[in-house]
C-alpha cells in the first residue's frame, strides 16, 4: 500500500508543481496524539509511533525520527520505500538542514497548511528565502489520495466536576484575563486541546489516550467562544458552558471567527497555531506570539488537583500490585506474551473506583524488545514472556482524580551480575534526582545531569529526556517544563514531572524507572523547591545491588518502600497484603 500511496501523492504533486511535500506528524492543534483523520504520516510510512516528521520528492521519501524510535521505524517501514533518518546521530542531516541543502532555487514545498505550526512554516520559509522558494499552502494533497479518511472524532463530551478539577471555570477566566490585560491581548486564541479542555473544564474521548475533545477557543475580556461540535454534549455541560458566558459556536467557524478581526492586539501560541490562521488574519492585528498562558496555569496543580494526582497513584498501585502477585504466580505457568500481560493490567485496573480509562499506549518489552524506547507490541508478533531474563512495563491509567505514568523493569529469573549493575546505576540516578532539593528559578535542563551521572561513570546514556510534564485527568506529556538537556522553562511548585532514566542494551534487554513526583516548595529552606514522590509501587529488590549505594541512597529505598507499605496495606488483604510485605522489605 505504501508504494501505491506514494504514488499518487507524487502525481498530484507534480500536478500542482509541488516538488516537496512537508508533513509534521501532527495535527490542526499541534497535538502528540492524533485522531486517525490526521494520521497522514502513519498513512503515507506505516510507522505508527507518536513522533516523525516526512519529506517526500519525486525520487524519495524521507522519515526523520529521533532515538526512542530509531528501532520502531526501521522495524515498521519499507526500507525500499522509505529511508528512515536517524535524527541527532552523526553524520545525519536534521530535517531542516536537508531541506537547505537539497532545495533547489524556484522549487515549491507543500505542506498541508492545517497541521503545520505557524512557528515551523515560517521557520522553514526564513531558511530558504535565499533560493526564491514557492510555498504550496492551499490544500492539503493527502484529501485526493486518502479518500477514505476517518471522520472528525464525536465523543461524548462531560464537564469535569469542581470536586476534581478545584476551580471553576469563571475563577479560570478571570484569571486569565487578568493576564490578558498585562499581556496587552485584545483576544486569545487558544488551539492545544489540553489547554481548553482544562479552561472550560471540560472532558471527552477524542483523542486515544487524552481525554479532550477537538476545539478551539477564543477569549476576550468580555466573551469567550467555544468552537466546538456542541450536539456531542451531555446536556449540563451545554448548560454549564452558557451560563458561565461561553458562546458555543461550530468548530468549522473559528478561520472565519480569525479572519473577522480588525484593530486588535491577537494572543496566540504560534508552536500550537496552524499556519493556515496566519493568512486569515488582517494586516491590522497585532501579534502577541508567546505560550499560551493557559500552559503554565495548567501545569501548576492547585491543593485539590495535588491531592487528587496522590489518590489516582495509590488506587494505580494497588492495581499494578494485585497485577504483579498474579503474573509471578502463573509466570512460566500459563502462556504469556506482551500483549496478554498488559492486557491483564489493564482488567486490574479497571476494577479501579475512578477509573477513566489507559493514559497510554501500554510499553511492554520481553528481552531484546526492552531495548526499544517506545516499542509498541503487537499480538501477532508479540514475544512470549517465559521465566527468564529481564521484563520493562510502562503503563499509566487516566483516573478522574489525576493521570498516571509508571516504569518498572522486573527480574523474571536470577539476574546476571551485569543486569544488577546496569539496573542499579539506573536507580541510583532515578533517586539522586528524586533527593535533589534545587533554587526557585531552576529549569530541568539544570538539574538533569544528577539522574545521568551514576551511568557516565561506566560510559552509559539514554538517549531521551529525564522528565516531561503530566497533565491532571490530561495529557500524559504536557509543557512546558520539562527534566531535559534543552528545556530551560524554570519548575515551580505544583507541576507534576516524571523521573525516569534508563539503559538500553540494543539487542539485550532495556532498563528503565519512572515515578511521577510533584514539586514543592521546601519547609524549611526558603526560596528552594524539592520533589515529593507520587508514585506508589516498589522497585524490584532482586535487582538491586546495595553494595552500590550510597547510604544516603539505600535510606531512601527503604523510606519509599516503608511508605509504599504504609499507604496500601489497610486496602489489601491476606496474601495481596503478604505479597506488598515481602516486596517492600528493608534492604
């Protein structure tokens, strides 16, 4: 299907006098995970994971990737078809450098105008303004060639109740108001899915694996439009939104609503803006480029929202606990592959009080397949799980209280002496950053090098980010600060991160860690944050070499291990109450 595909892209591009043709993985609000009317590069490649950008030419088609997905893509993709770019290895040209090089004077680049970000298009248009470039803007050419293409998503849609969100959504828009005014925005125009669904409070299933729904939303002091499918609504959010002065109007209106502007000062996240809304704007409004305030407000959990992330992790736990006492009793037992035992997670937790549903696609690597970052198991090619060797689970659950995301390796026989080094490097690192107590200003870029520096000391790395942020009943990734060598957004006090190096042997096995924490102002040192670990799950004792850590490290095993104990055993009976007691003993 793929050469087919290609194909005709390829004459309709000639038939435009397109010579190449942009697609950015993404969609019309610049989301990480996409609805399938928007999975054009999927469509195009076949590679399914959630980042990669496409160039395609009348002679070739390239895929960039960067190193969580190295392996993925090669596995996924016609290597006769498509040539997969290793992104950031040496000798490797970026997107944007082939582009600059491989360009030829008067040529056009087309991009589908709905799912490129403002901010890349104009990116690409300074980098080859030298050589009196076209730009193909008008229509997106994938329409002639994907004339089966899903409809828009039609979820129902539900207001999240103020005993979980802790602020309505008139305390929300006063605030940002407030900001609007110091920011000098006439209007906001706000696109991330995420941003709105927190603002209006407003929940869906649209997107697999983010509970939002498609929208657009502008904000003015006094109005604020909601462009959205409104039939799709539980009739009290319908009522909800109105009476809080939201005016529901057709998703298809917000171009329209943009080109209609006149004298105004227009706030928009240009990294989140299709580039289409750019050339409906009149040459009279002003731009007012920058994040989306509604980034930060979101990223910052209020006491309810913190409180509700700690109850969504002890309810997580309790069901990855009773998930693991039954895959160590029937490991080796009944057959087991990666799909199966993640399937089963899944029945633990949805047994769970709040549950929502998966925040995630499930990672679940037997062996080898561990030592693929974001391998996605497929049930027909699946590898059996038998009593031996080294297993890695990330999984995470949306709970009407708050969002999980969770790591653990896990020994499935004795492990090798080279396996407990690799795993207690690991933790070592994992735990130097979750000690870490850091200044009011400080980014994730400046404190990171604590969770690599137990692995540089045997001439290891990982090669993906130490931490991203967490939505609350959101997004599993969410910005704008992060725990990553680039990521220079200062942490404050109520943002939810991951905390999850790893190893990966290509080939062997892969090892990673993760916990969720959240950051708190410190008690005693003024001016100083520090993390509180919301994940409740233990780390496999039977991995860790003690003789590797530092007093200091060891405490804190033991301390979490007390905890995780403390907090879960009123709700666990008889042999799940046994099975926490002997994973969570005292080294």
């Amino acid at each position: 299907m793929t050469a087919e595909r290609l194909a005709e892209l390829r004459k309709y591009m000639k038939q435009e006098g397109v010579n190449w043709w942009y697609i950015s993985g993404s969609d019309p609000h610049q989301s990480e995970n996409v609805a399938p009317c928007w999975r054009s590069r999927e469509y195009l490649s076949a590679f399914t994971g959630s980042a990669g950008r496409m160039l395609i030419a009348e002679d070739r088609a390239l895929l960039w990737v960067d190193s969580r997905y190295y392996l993925q893509a090669d596995a996924e993709t016609d290597s006769g078809l498509i040539t997969v770019m290793r992104d950031g290895e040496t000798g490797v040209p970026g997107l944007e450098d082939y582009l600059k090089d491989n360009v030829q004077n008067l040529q056009c680049v087309g991009f589908d105008g709905t799912s490129v970000s403002m901010e890349k298009y104009r990116q690409i248009q300074e980098l080859l303004i030298d050589k009196d470039c076209r730009f193909f803007l008008k229509q997106d050419l994938l329409d002639r060639v994907w004339t089966d293409r899903p409809a828009l998503p039609a979820s129902e849609l539900f207001e999240l109740a103020l005993e979980f969100s802790g602020r309505d959504r008139r305390e929300k828009l006063a605030e940002l108001r407030e900001i609007m005014l110091k920011e000098k925005m006439d209007r906001l125009f706000i696109s991330s899915l995420d941003d709105i669904a927190w603002l209006m409070n407003m929940r869906g299933e649209d997107v697999a694996y983010s509970p939002v729904a498609i929208a657009y939303c502008m904000v003015a002091q006094d109005s604020c439009s909601l462009f959205i499918n409104e039939k799709r609504m539980q009739a009290s959010l319908k009522r909800s939104l109105e009476n809080d002065g939201v005016t529901l109007r057709p998703y298809e209106e917000a171009a329209a609503s943009l080109r209609s502007l006149e004298s105004v000062s227009l706030g928009l996240d240009p990294g989140r803006s299709s580039a289409v809304f750019a050339s409906a704007l009149s040459d009279n409004v002003t731009l007012v480029k920058g994040t989306d305030p509604t980034t930060k407000m979101k990223a910052r959990k209020n006491e309810v929202e913190a409180a509700g992330m700690r109850n969504a992790h002890l309810e997580d736990g309790l069901s990855m606990m009773k998930w693991w006492r039954w895959f160590e009793e029937n490991l080796g037992r009944i057959p087991m592959d990666e799909v199966s035992v993640t399937d089963k997670l899944a029945e633990f937790r949805y047994g769970g009080r709040h549950f929502m549903g998966l925040s995630f696609s499930p990672i679940c690597g037997y062996g080898p397949n561990g030592a693929i970052v974001h391998y996605s198991a497929k049930k027909e090619s699946a590898a059996h799980i038998r009593p031996e060797g080294i297993l890695l689970l990330d999984s995470g659950g949306h709970y009407s209280t708050g969002t999980t995301d969770i790591t653990r390796t896990f020994a499935l026989s004795e492990p090798t002496p080279e396996q407990k080094l690799h795993y207690t490097l690991v933790l070592k690192g994992h735990i130097d950053l979750a000690m870490c107590i850091f200044p009011v200003g400080s980014s994730g870029a400046r404190i990171e090098v604590l969770a690599r520096q137990p692995l540089w000391h045997y001439g290891l790395n990982y090669g993906h980010g130490t931490g991203h942020g967490v939505g609350h009943f959101l997004n599993v990734h969410e910005g704008p600060a992060g725990i990553s060598p680039r990521n220079q957004v200062p942490l404050e006090a109520g943002m939810v991160m991951s905390n999850e190096p790893g190893c990966y042997l290509e080939g062997q096995y892969g090892i990673r860690i993760e916990n969720l924490v959240i950051v708190r102002e410190h008690r005693e040192y003024d001016g100083y944050l520090y993390f509180e670990d919301l994940t409740l799950f233990p780390y496999d004792l039977n991995l860790i070499d003690s003789s590797l850590l530092t007093k200091a490290e060891l405490n804190f095993v033991n301390s979490y291990h007390a905890r995780v104990y403390s907090s879960m055993k009123d709700s666990l009976q008889g042999k799940d109450r046994d099975f926490l007691k002997k994973k969570t003993r005292e080294l």
